[in-house]
C-alpha cells in the first residue's frame, strides 16, 4: 500500500481538536471521510496519523499527516480529489508527497514548530477575529522577551504542562522563543514563535499566558524562572485560549514535499504566517 504525506492547512474553530472523537467534528475526521470517498481502506475504517495533536479552538497551515492508500496516485491528483471531498469544512490539503512505507509523520519529524498572535488593542478584532488572543492594556515587548529567555533550552517543564499530559517525561528542550511586536491600527500585535522537537499538551498556551502576566507588569521576568524551577503547574501564570495559536510547520530529515526531498533539516509546514492564529 503507498504511503503518501499530507500537509494540512485548517481553521480549528468548528472542531473540537484535530484528533477523532465520537459524536465531536474533529480535522482527522474531516480528512478520513474525504479519504473514504475515494479509497475503500478508508471506507472501512483505515486512519491517517499526524505529527500533533492541536486543540480544540487551534489553527494550522502546516500541519502533516500520512495515509496509506489502497492503490497508486499521482500526487497532484490525490491533492485536487481530497480537497473536493472536504469542501464545505475549513480543511485543504495544501500539498500531498509519495514517502517510504517506514516514513511516518509524528515519529519522522524532528522539529514542530507554532506562532501565537496575541492582539493588544482596545477597539475589538473583527477581521482577525477567533484568530488572535486580544487583551485590552498594553504590554512591554522588553519585559516578555526577558521572561522569555528564562525557558530556552533543556528543562523540567512540569510548570507548563497539562496535568493531563500523557508524556513519559515532562523534560523537553525548546530551541526558541522570538517575540516580535508589529503596529496594527490602533494597536499592536505580538508574535510569539515557539520551536521545539516535541511539545508538552498545553506548554505552548501555558508559556504564552504567563509570559502575557510578565507583559502587562503583574510578573517580573525573574518569576518566570522561579515558576519553571519549582516544578509545580499550580506555579504557572494562567493558560491562554487557543484561538491565537497556529501549528506553522513541521521539520523532517528531508523535506518530503520538495523535490526530491533534499538532505538536511527542511521545514514540512513552511515559516510562519501572520494570518495563521496560532
């Protein structure tokens, strides 16, 4: 059976998160059934795997699945088919690669990568509404960026993560925190990109949501190195919601969707976008 990667694009906000639930609108089921209408092992209950699993409420433009199909495609052609099965759902398959049968899309990839869009503004979002975190006061984009730097590297995450995370260790080494702040009307827009091999559930919106405290004064940044030091979720600054939170790209040895998958480290999900809400 060939293995093909998909690299997804999708507004999480009609879905109760990218993973399959019964009785709940999920991206993976979107995509299963557009695949279903045009593979018999889908048909029969055949499921795609995906490198995250976001949240109900979060965005993607580069997230990557793979699925194994009953017969040959050219990839173009699977690309154009699936789409025209997903339609009226907020869901593209923005490019589709033929990979190894040992090629797998969580367990292949190296890097993930997010973008957080988080409005500082009074006048209400409209056009990026249900797209960016809005709060009303303004933040020091100086303060966060020195909160920030206390959480790159390799640390003991507890702090920052779900309690009802499942992963074995709660140890993760994030690569990068950069924080630009860019004019809007009337306003400013922080852009937070996170890059990191794996992330904890929730660890993203946690660091975002106390790293918004340090911003609007409430923390100094020293605190955000005394709350991933004691290792303890109740010492984390709130959890923000998910509707300013995109997965932007995922990294691989070899980039499937180029041609011919050069060597080196390639980005499956391209650079960040500033209309993705992350």
């Amino acid at each position: 059976m060939p293995r093909y990667a998909l690299k997804i694009e999708y507004d999480g906000r009609p879905f109760a998160g990218w993973q399959a639930q019964a009785g709940l609108p999920s991206v993976q089921g979107a995509v299963e059934r557009a695949l279903a209408a045009l593979d018999p092992g889908f048909a029969a209950g055949a499921r795609i795997a995906a490198a995250g699993r976001t949240d109900a409420g979060v965005h993607a433009t580069g997230q990557v699945a793979h699925a194994d199909m009953a017969r040959d495609w050219a990839p173009d052609r699977l690309r154009d088919a699936v789409n025209a099965h997903l339609r009226p759902d907020p869901v593209a398959v923005l490019a589709i690669a033929r990979v190894p049968d040992d090629w797998h899309a969580r367990f292949s990839a190296v890097e993930r990568r997010y973008l957080f869009r988080l409005l500082s503004r009074r006048a209400p979002a409209v056009l990026d509404a249900g797209r960016v975190w809005q709060v009303r006061h303004a933040l020091d984009l100086d303060a966060m960026r020195e909160g920030a730097a206390h959480l790159v590297g390799r640390h003991d995450f507890t702090t920052f993560r779900s309690t009802m995370c499942q992963s074995k260790t709660p140890v993760k080494t994030l690569d990068e925190i950069a924080i630009d702040a860019v004019p809007v009307p009337h306003g400013t827009e922080f852009r937070l990109a996170l890059r990191a091999r794996s992330f904890l559930h929730n660890q993203v919106r946690s660091i975002v949501g106390t790293l918004e405290r340090v911003g609007a004064g409430a923390w100094p940044p020293a605190r955000v190195a005394e709350a991933l030091a004691a290792r303890d979720r109740a010492a984390c600054g709130p959890v923000c919601p998910p509707q300013g939170l995109c997965l932007t790209g995922v990294g691989y040895p070899a980039d499937p969707f180029s041609a011919g998958g050069a060597s080196g480290l390639h980005d499956g999900g391209g650079r960040p976008s500033p209309r993705c809400g992350r």
